[in-house]
C-alpha cells in the first residue's frame, strides 16, 4: 500500500511538471526574432504557415527585406528551437538549423535564397 502511494505520488509530480511545462494562455512571450533566410512572398506564407504549425505560436510574421521573423508564443517559456526546426523542414534555413538540401533543391526558383553557413563543430 505504501509503495502504491508512493507511485501515486510520484506520477502526480510528474504530471504536474508536464503542465507546468506547456503552455499558459495568460503569459505571453512576444517579440521572439530570429533570422530565417528567404527570398519572395512565397517564401513568406511558407516560413509563416511553418511557424503557425508550432504549438504555442499565436502570430508569426516574417519580413522579406529584412529576413526576420518575429514570433509570439502563448507560452511562458517558448520553444524557439520547434520554430528553428520547423522553417528548416520546409526549406529555409536559419542560423541555428540548417534546410535539408534535397527541400531545398524542391524549392520554386525564385525561393532559391543564398544557403547560410553554420560553422559546423568538427
Ligand atoms: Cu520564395
């Protein structure tokens, strides 16, 4: 019975924590920028439906002169790096994760934008 208890209350903790950790509609996170490189309006609904599709993300908004998209999280502690990930895996890179080559090699010619270099550790 004890060790049942003691189950009991270690799954609570747990669940709790996992709460904790998603998102809280009352704290908002805004103005989170990173550089995401692109070339057109195509390329803009593209990385903007990309950062929509992360949860937590209420507005992203990507600019095409200056290549930055600006994101807002109903989260109190965002998940940028979902975001990263998220525009990398429809072509574009950004500074933190690279697009696969062969998406980007998909991508309409007018989207061909210059790769960006990560130093890679070697
Ligand atoms: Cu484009």
């Amino acid at each position: 019975m004890k060790k049942q208890l003691l189950t009991l209350a270690v799954l609570l903790t747990v669940t709790a924590s996992a709460a904790f950790g998603q998102c809280e509609t009352d704290k908002k996170k805004e103005d989170n920028k990173l550089y995401v490189a692109g070339e057109c309006g195509m390329c803009e609904a593209r990385i903007e439906k990309a950062a929509k599709s992360v949860e937590g993300v209420t507005m992203a908004d990507w600019d095409k002169e200056t290549k930055m998209l600006a994101v807002n999280f109903s989260c109190a502690n965002p998940d940028v790096k979902s975001v990263h990930k998220a525009v990398a895996a429809v072509g574009h890179d950004t500074k933190e994760v690279k697009a696969d080559d062969k998406v980007y090699s998909e991508l309409p010619g007018c989207c061909k934008y210059e790769r960006i270099k990560i130093a890679e550790k070697q």
